[in-house]
C-alpha cells in the first residue's frame, strides 16, 4: 500500500524535477500541501499530487491547442 501522504522530496522524484522547485510550488500555492509537526514539515497528499499532474495535462493540451505546430519550410 501507498503512503497517503508525500515527503517534497518523494514528490520532485515523481515528477523529475528539483526538491527546490517543488517547495517552491508549494509555498506559492501551485501545488496543495500541508504543514505538520513541531518543525512545520511539508507533505502532499499523493490524491492532491495527481489531480495536479492531471491539471498540468490538461493546461499543456489547451496550450498545445492554442499554439499549432508549423512547418518552417514547406516542400
């Protein structure tokens, strides 16, 4: 069984990123996460996790919508 919940660390892993960008995204509100503890440790509920990758697909495919791929020099 799956921990609920996400150290940031565990986190950059899953989306192959920095532990610094995913603290980043968590303090400014990007991706939700809570504090706990006496020393204020971040985690991510894995749930929380994957509707944000979901979010992210979504942006990307209106994104992609919006800019259309073109050729450069047609043949």
């Amino acid at each position: 069984m799956e921990p609920r919940f996400l150290l940031l660390s565990d986190v950059a892993t899953e989306l192959n990123v920095s532990d610094s960008q995913v603290y980043h995204m968590v303090r400014s509100g990007e991706l939700p996460a809570i504090k706990i503890g006496g020393r204020g440790q971040w985690r991510v509920e894995r749930a929380r996790l994957e509707e944000y990758i979901q979010l992210k697909y979504a942006e990307t495919a209106e994104w992609v919508r919006g800019n259309p791929l073109t050729d450069r020099d047609p043949e």
